[in-house]
C-alpha cells in the first residue's frame, strides 16, 4: 500500500510538470495581414502570430489566384518595411525610401 503511495507522490507532479512544458511550446502560425498589388505583381503580407517577423507572397498579376507563389521574400522586421521593398522592387514606385 505505501509503494502505490510514494507512486502517487511522485509520478503525478512530474507527469504534471512535464504535460505544461509540452503545452507551453505551442506552435506558431503565420497569418495574412493584407492584400495588395502594383505594376505587374500583386502580393499578401504574412505576420508571424509575435508580429516580428513579416515576409511577402508576390504574384505576376496575371497569373492565377491559385497559382504558387512567382516569389517569397526574405523576413521583415516590420510590415512597413515588407511593403517598402515591394514598392521599390516590384512596383517600381520612386519613393523617397527606395534605395537609388
């Protein structure tokens, strides 16, 4: 009877403990964030669920809406900065941001 007891007193908390950590690493989904297109492309801005990271699906505008993406850029700090780098790259805007 004691050793179903000292089982008890032991095994519940670490089967607790252990059932939190595996619950506090959950997983992170990316979500769109907006919709948009100049020039010849059209993209989606997609956030992290932290918002720290934010990259761009870019499009020829004429291909279809199903179609894979013409193009994936690297990660953005910040949706300003995604935004930015298509203007200046792919819509060709003369922004006073755009590297010259």
């Amino acid at each position: 009877m004691k050793l179903i007891q000292i089982l008890k007193v032991a095994v519940i908390p670490v089967l607790t403990v252990l059932s939190l950590l595996s619950a506090s690493n959950k997983v992170l989904a990316d979500y769109l964030t907006s919709q948009g297109g100049g020039g010849n492309y059209r993209y989606e801005l997609w956030s992290s669920d932290d918002n720290n990271h934010y990259y761009l699906k870019i499009w020829s505008s004429e291909a279809s809406p199903n179609s894979d993406a013409y193009s994936t850029t690297r990660t953005f700090t910040s949706s300003r900065e995604a935004l930015i780098d298509f203007d200046c790259n792919y819509a060709k805007r003369n922004l006073p941001e755009c590297p010259r």
